[in-house]
DNA sequence: GTCTATATTTCGATAGAC
DNA sequence: GTCTATCGAAATATAGAC
C-alpha cells in the first residue's frame, strides 16, 4: 500500500511555507537584497531547512517564479454577447487592474531585474505573463473580427497595441512607485484605448464615439 | 589669483573615471551585485579614492543616474516640412532606436528595480526620460494638428497611445532578453504604430494606408 | 527533515601613511 | 587625494546532532 507521502519531499507544509516566504521576500526586497536568513525567519524554519529543500538561492528563486507562472489563470473570459466596445472596455479594466496590482508590479521589477542573468526564467515569466495575455485578447480580438465587430487586422498586431496602449505613463508611474498628476484617472486611459481601437478599425457595427 | 582648480573635487579626472566605472558596473550588473570592490577596479584606483569622493554606495549611485539623466537629450527635432506620416514614423524610428539601445535598456531595468528603494532617482529618471519624450512628442503632435494633419485630440494623449504603441512585445522581449520571432522587425512595429494613429486621428490631408 | 552552530567569503566602509 | 591594509557586519552555504 502507497503511503499518502505526507513527510515527502515535494509537498511538505514546511516547503511550501519556504516557498510561500520567499515569494514575499523576493518580491519585497529583490532577488539580492532578499537573504536567506530572512526568508528562513520569514518561514519560521532555520536556513538548514530551506537547504535541505533547495540547492541553492538561484534555485530558490526560480521555484518561486515558476510556481507564481504557473498559477497564472487566464484573466479575460470572453462573453459573446458583448459588442466590441464593451468587449474591448471589459478586457481593458481587467487587465489593468492585473498589471497594476502590487504583486504583479513586484514580480514584473524583479524578473526584469534578473532577467538576463536567469534567462529561463525571463521566457518563462514572459510565456505565461505578456505572451498568454497577448494570445488570449488577440482571441477575443479575432472573434469580434468574425462577427464584423472589427475591421479585418491582425489580431494579434491588434492586441499588441491595445495592451500597448493601456500601459502608458499611468503604468509607468505606478511601477516606478510615483504619484499620479492630479485627475489622472485609470479608467480615461482604458476609454481612450477603447476609442482610438474604435477609430481606427471599427465597423459600422461598432461606430467610434 | 585663484588657482584652476585642476586638483578640485568636482571634477577631477579620476572622479570622473569613477563615475564612468560605475556607470559601467551598475548598469551591468545592477546595484546589488554591483560591488565598490569591482567600481574602483574598473576605475583603475583604490576604494579608498572612491569614497574620497562619494560617501556611500548609495550616493554613487545616485551620482551615476543624475548624471545620465542630465545628459540625457532631446531625441527628436521636427522637420516642419514633414506631413503626419513621415514625421509620426521619423519620431517612432528615433524613439525605438533610443529605447532599444543597449544602455537604454539597462538603465531602465536598474532604476525600476531600485525605483522603491530611492525614490528621488525614479523621480529623475522619470522626468529626464519618459516624461521628457512624452512631452517632446506631444509638443509635435500638436503641431500636426495646429497644421491640421492630425484631428483634434489631446496632444499627451495621443503622445502617450503612440508611444505605447511601439513599446509592445518587441520590445518587452528585447528587455527580457528574449529572442525575437522569425520574421519580426522594428519597421513594421513603427508602421503599425503610425497607420493606427492615421486611421484613427488622421484628416483628409492626412490619409491612412 | 529539522535544528543549532559555524565555516568561509564577500562586501561596505575606514585607519593611517604619504 | 591617494594608496595599502584591515575591520566588522552580513551573506551563502554546510557540519553534525537528533
């Protein structure tokens, strides 16, 4: 008879309290200034335990990274009664209120961060951070193309310039931890995003303005 | 009679050669792993010299980045004889031969990773970068509509929906230090932009396509 | 696996001679 | 101002008991 492996390496409640520390940590403080001393105290073990479960602080880090990639859900469900303005309104608010949530600003500084000195785990933030959300909203792009809600684009072109168009300096702002000027309001930046789409290829079906 | 101050503190050659060395190191490696050991190295001096002339790492850093930002310089003069097409592609090939340079990229992974930690450097950086070409490319954009190439829209927004435009997937994977797509160029990037912005705020002298 | 205690290295910063 | 030499703190990683 199998044992539940509840003592097992993989799936123990101090590993997961390790990793679960030192996703705070890192995305705290960053990859360097984060120690192992902190993310030991951080997880209430002693800094043998969190060896005793990953190699190295590299390791530790991409565990980390990849386990928080991995959880990445799709953030847009497409509803199909939607017109493409509303569509379009309805992915931006999502989407926005991911990019600029705390955690996905951390985690996008760190990874950008350590990027070139973990390259595996710049593709793999990439493939399931901008890469799925580029696929999922050119998706829903080419639905609403199909249904002449949209003039025939590329969707994915397409989805690259309306995500291009709702990271902007409000983004930017936000990430690098400044103010916004006085009136700036998140949701002008995704109907101005939704208007411009409209403008420039809109139908008849779905008019600008 | 006042001496030339060839041995002064503000600009003496060696103090240069270690804000150049620790221009180097900084943006190389970033500020954590970036050690005073390796600064003074590549300065060709002792760290003793360093912190004859910079109190503290923090300090340094800080005097590389102001430094980099003062010197940073209008990217883009406009050619009034231009129309909307060739001026709107001639500022986005300028802008995404500036944001793709290699220094570019590394000064700009460095300040967000540090953005929390100095503040007054992300203010900097800021202004000196994104706020400043915003407001460049605004002030252009302007001009088109005063010229009545352009519909009348907001001149920072519609500065703010271009620029956004060109920096999508090209270039978060350039950051990340990804490979491009087969067949993915900056050319068309640029072309997508501008005939975006001409089919959704360009007039009859001014057509799209 | 988990702990305490420690080895070893590296780093930021300084003392003191010149 | 500039150097050599070094201090003290903090970091990664490990040894050995249980």
């Amino acid at each position: 008879m199998l044992t539940p492996r509840t003592g097992g390496t993989r799936r123990s409640a101090k590993r997961e309290a390790v990793l679960d520390a030192a996703q705070a940590v890192f995305l705290e403080m960053g990859y360097a200034a984060a120690s192992m001393d902190s993310v030991a105290a951080r997880a209430g073990v002693s800094k043998a335990t969190v060896y005793a479960h990953f190699d190295s602080k590299d390791q530790l880090f991409a565990a980390v990274i990849r386990r928080r990639c991995d959880k990445s859900e799709a953030f847009v469900l497409a509803d199909r009664t939607l017109d493409a303005r509303a569509a379009l309104t309805l992915i931006g608010r999502r989407l926005m209120d991911l990019l600029l949530s705390p955690e996905a600003l951390a985690m996008y500084r760190v990874v950008v961060s350590e990027s070139l000195r973990q390259p595996e785990l710049a593709q793999a933030f990439y493939d399931s951070g901008p890469g799925a959300g580029k696929a999922q909203i050119a998706a829903i792009i080419a639905e609403l193309i199909r249904r002449g809600e949209l003039a025939a684009v590329d969707p994915r072109r397409a989805s690259d310039q309306f995500v291009g168009m709702l990271r902007t300096d409000y983004f930017m702002r936000t990430l690098l931890g400044l103010t916004q000027p006085e009136g700036s309001r998140v949701d002008d930046v995704i109907d101005d995003a939704v208007e411009t789409m409209l403008r420039a290829w809109g139908t008849a079906s779905s008019p600008p303005r």
